[in-house]
C-alpha cells in the first residue's frame, strides 16, 4: 500500500504544479496586457511593474489553487484509468476509496493553506496592488473619495455625529457637530468645533464650543481651545482608500461589524463577505472530492485538452453558486453564513453522492 500511495500521491504532484503553474501564468499573461499599457503610459520603472505582478501573483495564485486541485485530480485518476492501474488497485482487492484517500488528505492540505492565505497575505497583496496602480502609477486619481464630505454616523445610543469634511486619511474631521441626547430622547447638549483630530493616540477638538440645553429652556454655551474626546473609531475607518470590500481583511470585516452593530446600521453585506474568508478556501478539499468519482469514471476519455475544458466548465459552476449564494446573502434573502457556504453544501452533496455511487459499482 505504501508504494502505491507513493506513486498515486507522485504522479498527483507533478500534475497538480504543472497545473498551477500553467494556470497561473495564463491568467498573468491575459492579465499583464492591459495593465503593462497603463504601466508604460505612466512611464513607469520596470522594478515597480516587477512588485506589481509578484503581488498579482499571489491573487492569481491563491484563486487558482482549487481548479489546479481539480484539473489535477482528473487527469492523474484519468492516466491511471488508462494505464489499467484502477484495475490492477481492484484486483488486489483494495477499495478505491482507501487507493485514493491519500490524495483527499491533499485536497485537504490544500483548503488549509487556501486559509492561511486568505486571513494574512491575500488580502495584504490585494492592498498592495491597489496602492502600486492607484498611488504610485494613478497617484490618487481613481480613489472612490480622496475628500469625503457631509458624514453623518451614529456614536453610541445617544450621539450623532455631522462632519463637513474628512481630510488627511481620515486623521482630521473639519466642522464636526455632536447631537447627545438624554434618556427622554431630548437634546441634551451639543458640540460645535472647527476640527477633530487624531493625534498621539487619542481624538482632540479644536477651538470649538460646548452648549448644555438645559430643561427650563435655557443654555450654556462653553467654548474651549482644545478638548479630547473618547470617539472609538480609527482614521481608517473614515478612509477606506480600498477599491473593494473584498479586500478587507478578516480582522478588519469583523472591526467593522462590530462598529455597525454598536450603532445599530446594516451590516449584512460586510457579514457575508466575513463569512466567505472562511468558506471559499473550503473548495479545494470539495474540488478534489468531487473529481475523484469523475476522474475514475470518465478517465478513459479524458485527454488532456477535455481534462481541461471539464476543469473549466466544473470551475465556472462553482463560481456561479459561490456569487450566486453571495448575492441571496447580500440581499438578505438567506442568513450571511449558509450564504457564504452555499456553494460548498452544494458541491459536498454531489461530491459525496458521485463518491457512494462509485464505490458500489468497484
């Protein structure tokens, strides 16, 4: 068992980064011609087109990993079933889902590595990207908002914030307005300030003026040079200079989850994509299992160029449920986290069903 594992898990390999790496490479060539147009038409350096495509390739990379896992999966079982070694694995007597368990336990290896990569460094390469094109190439021109203007947010249960600018990263908040109101729902006081700014770890007000509403229908108006106030936000979350909510990182989803629900705002989309950190890396171990069956049922007929265009189509059906379930989460039309493991249930189903039946017919 131990030399058939060997060459099962041998030949897996040697296709699975050939697969890769082809798949990776054809991705970064379609993708390097319009990119390297806006690059030379920028007149950009070469050695910042190379930091640029080395963190592509990590996006590239991390997205390919399960249809590598796929296309690797039918093609080895497929050799194999052409080779007569799936009969020669029956004639010894073992059961085709010990001969293969091995390469699930690869799927496996895979889909936890895919989330590795998913909490840490894809997200950071994504960032990195955007900064090379949007700072370094665009200089800023293609940010959603370099000054964001008319804020309004909640802070608390009883405080609303007006901001007529944000500036600096969201490091200064300029004609900042706070509304406290008490327990009876009625405007306790107020604050009207030139600016808010974040400096040495903490939120000043600058040069504004403090108004206590008091219940016999006067006031008391305080002004101050400078103030501190306990706000718990960050600059970045008034500046989020990504290009896409999918960039965020696990962490940073979570933070703004948590930021939403204190105020009592819409979070559903943010939850969805949460969720689907943890779930899409889940597709490598579901490719696997789900091509076995295939693999040893269709291998015969498989050639390389059908293995692929298999691959591919198997591939698009995934990332159709994926968005699909994205899409009834976003929506609210079914809770965030079956929405981000939709695909996945799906493809688990099917798998395993392809999986039983193949161990009847062997």
């Amino acid at each position: 068992m131990r030399i058939l594992t060997r060459h099962l898990l041998g030949e897996y390999l040697k296709i699975y980064f050939l697969s890769l790496v082809s798949l990776e490479a054809i991705y970064l060539v379609i993708d390097s011609v319009e990119k390297i147009k806006n690059f030379l038409s920028h007149h950009a350096p070469w050695s910042l087109m190379g930091e640029f495509f080395a963190w592509r390739s990590v996006e590239v990379g991390f997205r390919v990993i399960p249809m590598s896992a796929l296309l690797a999966t039918i093609l080895a079982l497929g050799i194999a079933s052409k080779n007569h070694e799936i009969t020669a694995i029956k004639a010894a007597g073992i059961s085709l889902r010990r001969a293969t368990f091995p390469i699930l336990l690869i799927g496996l290896l895979l889909s936890g590595i895919e989330l590795l990569l998913n909490l840490w460094m894809v997200p950071h390469a994504y960032q990195m990207t955007d900064v090379i094109m949007e700072e370094r190439i665009n200089h800023g021109r293609n940010w959603s908002s370099t000054v964001r203007k008319n804020v309004w947010f909640r802070h608390g249960s009883r405080e609303i914030f007006r901001i007529s600018q944000i500036r600096e990263g969201g490091r200064a908040l300029e004609g900042v307005t706070i509304y406290h109101r008490n327990a009876q729902n009625e405007l306790h006081w107020s604050i009207t300030a030139k600016s808010l700014r974040f400096e040495d770890g903490q939120w000043n007000f600058h040069q504004g003026v403090r108004t206590v509403f008091h219940t016999d229908g006067t006031l008391t108006a305080t002004p101050f040079p400078l103030r501190p106030f306990p706000l718990d936000r960050r600059p970045e979350d008034f500046f989020i200079r990504k290009t896409h909510l999918s960039h965020l990182t696990f962490s940073e989803l979570g933070r703004y989850i948590d930021l939403m629900r204190a105020n009592r705002l819409p979070h559903t989309n943010f939850t969805v994509l949460r969720d689907g950190v943890i779930a899409f890396p889940a597709a490598s171990f579901l490719m696997v299992l789900f091509a076995i069956p295939f693999g040893i049922r269709e291998g015969r007929q498989v050639g390389i160029a059908r293995g692929f265009g298999v691959a591919l189509l198997l591939s698009l059906a995934y990332w159709t449920l994926y968005s699909m379930g994205l899409a009834l989460g976003r929506g609210g039309v079914v809770p965030p986290l079956l929405a981000a493991w939709f695909a996945n249930i799906v493809v688990l189903m099917v798998g395993l069903g392809l999986l039983s039946s193949m161990n009847r017919v062997s």
